[in-house]
C-alpha cells in the first residue's frame, strides 16, 4: 500500500468529484490502518471523520449506508466517461471503424443502475442540470455529452483551472445552445454554396486539379463560425493558414475570391481585371506566378463600424509549413512597434487560424516546433486555433501507416493542447467547436485543437482513381451521402423549411456560378513568357545614405554604456563593455558587435522598429553581443537599447528554441506583416540554416516573383574555417547563390565592422521601398575580435556599404600585378596576414567581394582595367571546390577577365564533407592555399 502525501493542509480542503472519491479512499485505508496515510491526513480524519460534507439531510440520507467501494468505482467511472468517451463517440461520418466503450460501462467497474440510483449527483458531476437527479443519471448524462458526435480530450491538460473549465463547458451543455431556424438555413444555405462550387468546377473543368474540400464540406461554416466569434470580440486581423485540400473553396466563400477570378484561373485567362472595384478582396501577383489552389487573399470584415481583415496566407505544397508563418503574421499584427523598448503586445486584436492535414499534423515536424513555440515569450499569440481537415487518408496512405497513434491530434497532446474531435457530417456540432474553441482562446490565451474527421470524396486529385490503392475505404464513401443532402433531409425532416425551399436555394446557387462563368473573358492567345521582374526590383541598392554622424555615435554608445546605479553588472563584462569607449576616446576600433549595436541603436533612432531571434542570440553564440545584460545578484534583465535618447520605435532581442524551420518561418511571416520593421534572424552556426531550407526555399527567396509577397527580413549565418569540422565550418552559402536570380536577395560575406553597420543600415533604409528584398549575411566568427575587421568611428561616420574591398598596401604599382586574388570572408583577411610577410608582393593584388550577389560585375570590371600586365585571376575559398562560391563566381570572372588573362581557382578540392574533422589536416590545408595564392613560386 501507499502513503498519501499532500503538499496543502488537509484541514483547509473542501473536496468534491473525483477529489473527494480519492479521499474516501484514504479515509477507507485509514479505518482500516491509521498508518497507510501520512499523518497530515491521520489528523484530518482524526477530527472531521469523513471527508464527505453533505449538503442537505436527504442527501446525507442517501449516502448512509452506500458502500464506499461502489462510490469509489463510480468517481472512476465518471473519470472514465471523461478520459476515454471520445472511443465510443459518434465522430467518424462513415461508421466503419468499430468504437471502444469498455471504458465507460458500468459492468467494467461492477455497478449496477441500483448502485449508482444510490449515489448523489454532486459526487460526480459539480455543476449538473436540474434533470439530474441521482447517480446513475449523471452517469448517463456524461455518457451523453461525452460520445457525441463531438468528443474531447483534456486529461493530458495539467493545469487545473483550465481543466475545470473545460469539464464545465462540456457538462454545463453549453455545447447544446439552442439555434435558430434562421442560423439553421443559413447553415444549409453555406453547404449549397459550397457543394456547388465543387460540382460546377468538377463538370465544367473536367480533369482539372482543385483538391476538393468535399467530404469535409463543413469546414467553411466553422471558419465562417470562428472569424464570426473572433470579429465580435474585437479583433483587428485573422490569419489563415493552410494546404491545399479545400483551399479554392475557402478562397471562393471564407475569403471571397470572386469565381470569376477562380474560373478564369482554370482557363488560364486574364484574371486581374476581376478584382472587386470596392478593393473587398486583396490579392497581389507575382511575375512568374504560382498554380490557383496555392494563392493567397486578404478581405475586410465590418461589424459595427470596426474592419477585421481577414488573410489566407500564400503557401506551396509543403504541407504544414505556412502555420509557424501565419503565427508571425499575428504576432506583428498584435504588437505595437512606435514606442522605444519592447513592442507593446494585444493579443486579443488578431488570431492565427492554422488548417492541418491529417497525415500532415503528426508526420511534419514543424507543426511540433509551431507548438512549442506558443507559449513562448517571443512568439505566443495568444493562442492559435488549429483544425485538422481529417480525410482520414493522405494521398493514398492509409493512417495506419501514417502515424503511431490513435488520433492524428495527439502530436498536441504534448504541449497540453485541448483537443475537441468532432463529426464533419453534423454541421450544427462543427458550430459548437468553433465557439467552444474561441471562448477557450479568449479565456486562457492557449491554442486549441479541432480535428474536424471526415472524409475524401475523391482520389487526391481529381485525376486520381483511389479505388486502386483504397478500395475498402472507398467502398464506404460512395454508399455515403454528402453533408448537404444529410443536413437538408434533417431540416425537411423538422419542417425548418421545405423541399421545395431548399431546391430553389440550390438553383439559385447554380445560376450564379453559371453568371460568373459566362462573364470570364477568354483565354489569352500570347501569354508573357519573359515574366520579367518590375524595374524597382531590378535596380541595384547603390547611393543609400547610411553614414551617422560621429557626435550622434558618441552620444549613442554613451547611453548603451550607462546602466542604473541599481544595477549589477556582471564585473568581467562589464569591463569588455567599458572597452567600447576606446574609439571614441583613445586610438581603439570599432569591433564587429559594437558596430551591430551602433547600427541597431542609430536604426531605432530612425524610427525604424528591429526585431531579432536566434538560438543564444541575446549573448550571442560567441559571447560577443550582449545586447541584454543580467543583474550579477538579482539575475534581473537590462536591455540598454531601450534606454537611448531620442529612440523612436521599439526593439527586442529574443533567444530562440532550438528549432530552424519554425523560427525562420516564424519571422519571416512576422516581417511581411510588418514591412517597416527590421526583422532578423541569426543562425546558432551557419550550417543550421540547413533545417530551414524549405523556408529559404519555397518563401524567402521566391515569394516575391510567384506570389508579390515582399520581405526584407535579415539571415546571419556564422560562416567560416577554423577547424570546427564539418558542422560548425559552412553555412553554405553554395544554396543561396544557386537560388540568386531576379534581385530576389542579397548575399554578403562581409570582412569589416563598417561594412556590417553600413549594410544593415542600408537594409533598414529599403524596407518600405519597392526595392526592398532580404539579406543573407555569412557572418564571422573568429574575426569578430580580430584587429583588421576592427574599424574607426570614422568609417561608420563617412561613406557608405562597398560591393568591393581592395587591399590598400598592395596593387599600388599598376604596372607590376600580374595577379589579382579574389575571396570573400574570413579567407581575404587570412591571405592579407600571409601576403604582409612576404618582401616581395608588388605582384599582387588582393580584393575582397563582401556582396556576392548581386555579383559587382561593374566594380571588378573598372579593378582589372587599371593593370595592363595582369595574367592570373584567381579566386581562392576555404570551402571545397563544390562548394562556396566558387561555381557562382567562375562564370562571371570568366566573362570580366581582360584579354591574357586566366581565371584559375585555389582551395579544397571537391568533396562531399564541407570541411575536414581533424584540426591538423584542417591547417595544413589552409596553409596550403594561402602560401599557393600569395607567394611568388
């Protein structure tokens, strides 16, 4: 047996429900041996007998002489009921799974109807209806509400309030609100329009892709049901994020697309002419465009004089992908960035909706990323609401070969997420989740999970033939009647309105589709087969103004130097810090992580907003940032950006979860909502970024040509070798240049302090022009110290960001080089420091290309033009020849070389591994292509 152990004083507790069963099963122990129970509770029984408080005499009357074990086994079977009803409900529209009740009947815990007639209500339900009047029908009651064609599963909920809440909300029968004829018939009203949209794009466009909503039908009058509650509450935005599946049907009803617009799409006609003159429905154009059931839209909602826009975000086919996006669009759109210091946070004035795949939510890793980050102090919104379009296959795999669990939900589980399941054949149930789902929300600020299980009318496109690879499960589909023709027999059936009604909704519905078809203009003969990029987004980002006045900098770093005199600051730190007057009073430079401060302070003095995360960011992974300090003593954070003079927006740095993709996506969602905000983000090491390739790939670097999306979010990528070994050397930059094209981003691998402060100045200069794009920046690690990247104010108060860096002692007699060696990064101040020990370099030039793309074609053609006896370009890297830049590069150099001029290559041969593991080989090989580049053999 097992002692009882509490950590509140017995005597205080008042107990109830299943907390009062536990008791009496103490008290039973203690009767039997005082011993059993610690003795806390020993004293407890020993002055109150037991722990049951009667209400009222009848009740004490029906507790006497009812034998504790049978109370005992009924708390169980009312725990029972809760935790596993959702294995006997009525969730799956095609009946064919078999259903467990074993858990909730009566017989398991050996009771009877006369044991439980003999039980109080209140033992097992707290707040039950005046229809209940004894045991065995609160038993049948929670029967009732939990295996519905809803069910729930909250046990995993640890917290207790938000437990007891939900246990009154499903057992209160608050899911059960009455609804209106008028609510009804518009419901039914929705499917028509719905189906309809389906069976008129299914005939008229025969064979044509759409990926059908239908057998999830009732999944627009949820969304309708939830922006409806959201709107009502006051919110400013709603963000939607989803596949595929259902999407053009979303468009069309939730976002309102016009068909016309969607019609024209299937005919490949022009389209853009069919935007609404009234500007309801927002929807931008890339140049190379993107396929119809992958687009965006964005339209405003009114209610009582407030608009709420409502935003479906662009997404590819990687699934799950958009939700860490669209959780950035709301945090952006919560926050409040005028202010200096950290963004002032409503989480009540916008909602991420997240739509999930079923084979997707437990397959795809990102949704578990995008969950723990919310409610994470740097990414919570206030809870997003998540609905699985459960077709209950993906493509053709069935879900027992899909996932390791009995819901597609449980991924949820983890992060203790409620999770309601319900049945997307009951129309009126999915409108009970939805508010259910936003009172939580509103209640608790946490997300909630609806796993809306249905079906998949057809293959997984409508070229697809599913009986081939699921023929049982399709079997059941097509003996299956759609929810339309269910819920309008059911509102025939009730005289809620009549056949004859609800046909002349259907052929209104029809008529309409068949007007808009009518109006779509034809296909055009000779489409543009250039889609070549706008001139603002071809134009190079020369003759910024990025300088800073040499007094505004020493005010500045004045004030990130001053801390309250209540403040401890960490002693050694403190006098690294310290050190950062130096260049302002002594001969000192301007290291790499003073200049990201300058910059940051002088950018949020220019009332631009910044925002940056990154795993260790705040430190920063190589201990040389430091833009939060912590009291010695206390442990209390200060931030002395938020307390410089003349800030006009706000700033926050915010250490990351160990996660990539979700980040990534996370800011860079929070940067297209935010386009005036300089938003960053910092890779722990470079070759991290790898986890996020998706994100680079199918958003951040190509959003703007398929969908018009602009982003002019920031990357930092440590990059470099220093004999770290494979996974902490690259941060391969060989995948961005191979994605460089059309202006889409910038790629720098920078050498010097100024340059760093110029090029994020410069950054925060375009971010609300036309010309605007991201950036991607290998950032250093060994040369963040390192005396020759170190720069004087001078630099940071004069000139402006350079493509190019020439070596100023060398290349001076323009008669004598023969060689010019180019490199980018780390490796051009590795070559300075070798070619400095040689007498004789008069020979040779060397220039550093800190913006690789897009590549200074002009720059280095005016650098080769001044030597008339130049015989060798080479271009030297660390990286493998496979890798780096190289590839990039030689094209190019190949195409500026003068006449007599060769373009050769020296560094690692071409491998598979980014860099070698042993530290000796490592530096063996360095040596070897800094001595073959800069001495004379």
């Amino acid at each position: 047996m097992r002692k009882q152990s509490e950590q509140q004083d017995p005597s205080s507790l008042t107990f109830s429900g299943p907390n009062l069963g536990y008791m009496m099963e103490m008290y039973d122990l203690y009767q039997e041996d005082p011993s059993l129970v610690d003795e806390e509770l020993q004293q407890f029984f020993k002055e109150n007998g037991s722990p049951y408080k009667e209400k009222s005499k009848q009740t004490e009357v029906a507790i006497e002489g009812t034998d504790y074990s049978k109370v005992i086994a009924a708390v169980q079977l009312a725990e029972g009921i809760r935790s596993y009803g959702h294995l006997a409900a009525d969730i799956n529209p095609l009946h064919d799974k078999e259903k467990d009740s074993e858990r909730i009947e009566l017989e398991t815990y050996n009771l009877t109807k006369e044991d439980l007639e003999k039980i109080p209500v209140d033992i097992l339900i707290e707040n039950s209806t005046d229809e209940v009047t004894n045991g065995y029908e609160a038993i049948e009651y929670l029967r009732k509400m939990y295996t519905k064609t809803i069910a729930f599963e909250y046990s995993h909920v640890h917290d207790r309030k938000e437990k007891k809440w939900l246990k009154n909300y499903i057992e209160s029968g608050s899911l059960d609100a009455k609804i209106e004829d008028e609510k009804k018939k518009s419901i039914l009203k929705r499917l028509i329009q719905v189906e309809g949209f389906e069976n008129f794009v299914h005939k008229t466009f025969v064979g044509q892709k759409r990926f059908s909503i239908e057998g999830l039908d009732t999944m627009v009058p949820l969304l309708d049901e939830i922006i409806l509650s959201t709107v009502e509450k006051g919110a400013s935005s709603i963000n939607i994020g989803m596949a595929h599946r259902g999407r053009l049907n979303v468009l069309a009803h939730v976002l309102e697309k016009p068909y016309e617009m969607i019609f024209a799409e299937f005919q490949h006609a022009p389209s853009k002419d069919l935007i609404p003159s009234e500007g309801s429905t927002g929807i931008t154009y890339g140049w190379t465009g993107d396929v119809k059931y992958h687009l965006g839209a964005d339209r405003n909602v009114s209610k009582d004089k407030a608009k709420t826009r409502v935003t479906l975000a662009n997404n590819p086919s990687h699934l799950e992908v958009v939700s860490p996006i669209v959780a950035g669009y709301t945090r952006a759109a919560q926050e409040t960035r005028t202010n200096a210091g950290i963004p002032e946070l409503e989480k009540e004035s916008s909602l991420a909706i997240m739509i999930h795949g079923d084979a997707a939510f437990p397959g795809q890793g990102v949704v578990a990323e995008t969950l723990n980050m919310s409610q994470l102090r740097g990414y919570h919104t206030g809870g997003s609401i998540h609905i699985i379009a459960n077709n209950m296959i993906g493509f053709t795999t069935e879900s027992f070969d899909s996932r390791s669990t009995k819901y597609a939900s449980d991924t949820a589980k983890g992060f203790e997420v409620p999770i309601l399941h319900v049945n997307a054949d009951d129309p009126e149930a999915c409108l009970a989740a939805a508010i259910m789902a936003s009172e939580y929300r509103a209640e608790f600020g946490k997300d909630f999970v609806i796993d809306l299980i249905g079906y998949r009318r057809f293959g997984h496109n409508e070229m697809d033939e599913p009986m081939v690879t699921n023929p049982d499960l399709y079997s059941y589909i097509k003996k299956h009647d759609n929810v339309r023709k269910l819920y309008q027999d059911k509102l025939v059936s009730n005289k809620t309105l009549s056949g004859e009604e609800a046909d002349q909704l259907i052929e209104e519905n029809t008529s309409k589709l068949q007007k808009a078809y009518d109006t779509v203009p034809k296909s055009e003969k000779d489409p543009d087969t250039d889609m070549n990029p706008p001139e603002d987004v071809q134009s190079m980002l020369y003759n910024i103004s990025t300088a800073v006045e040499y007094d505004r900098l020493k005010k500045l770093n004045e004030d990130l130097l001053t801390f309250p005199e209540s403040f401890n600051v960490f002693k050694k730190l403190e006098k690294i810090l310290q050190r950062r007057n130096d260049p302002f009073e002594k001969d000192g430079k301007v290291d790499w992580a003073h200049a990201e401060t300058l910059a940051f302070g002088s950018i949020v003095q220019d009332g631009t907003p910044i925002r940056l995360s990154g795993q260790d960011s705040q430190r920063g992974t190589f201990a040389h940032r430091h833009l939060v300090l912590h009291d010695e003593k206390t442990g209390e954070e200060y931030t002395p950006l938020h307390h410089i003079s003349d800030a006009n927006a706000s700033f926050c740095v915010y250490n990351s979860p160990l996660t990539e993709a979700a980040v990534v996506g996370f800011e860079y969602g929070y940067n297209v909502f935010s386009k005036e905000t300089l938003v960053l983000w910092e890779a722990q090491y470079g070759d991290f970024a790898n986890m996020a390739q998706v994100m680079f790939d199918q958003f951040v670097s190509s959003s703007r040509a398929k969908w018009g999306q602009k982003s002019g979010l920031v990357m930092l990528l440590p990059h470099g070798y220093e004999g770290q070994g494979p996974e902490h050397s690259s941060g391969r930059m060989e995948r961005f240049l191979t994605l460089a094209a059309e202006n889409n981003w910038t790629v720098a691998n920078l050498t010097s302090s100024a340059q760093y402060f110029h090029i994020l100045r410069r950054q925060a200069a375009i971010l609300k022009k036309e010309e605007v794009r991201p950036l991607v920046i290998m950032t250093p690690k060994s040369l963040l110290r390192h005396p020759v990247v170190s720069r004087s104010v001078n630099e940071l108060a004069e000139g402006g960001f350079s493509p190019i860096l020439e070596h100023p002692s060398l290349g001076k007699n323009e008669d004598a080089v023969e060689r010019i060696v180019l490199s980018s990064g780390k490796v051009g101040i590795d070559l300075i420091e070798r070619a400095e020990k040689e007498e004789d370099n008069d020979w040779l030039h060397l220039v550093r290309v800190e913006e690789l793309y897009p590549f200074p074609m002009e720059q280095l053609k005016e650098v080769f033009s001044r030597y008339k006896n130049l015989k060798e370009i080479i271009w030297v890297q660390e990286e493998p020849k496979n890798m780096g830049a190289w590839t990039f590069v030689e094209p190019r150099l190949k195409e500026l070389s003068p006449e007599g001029s060769e373009v050769s290559y020296i560094g690692r041969r071409r491998r598979s591994s980014p860099a070698e593991g042993d530290p000796t080989v490592h530096k063996k090989e360095q040596q070897r292509i800094l001595e073959n580049s800069v001495v004379k053999g």
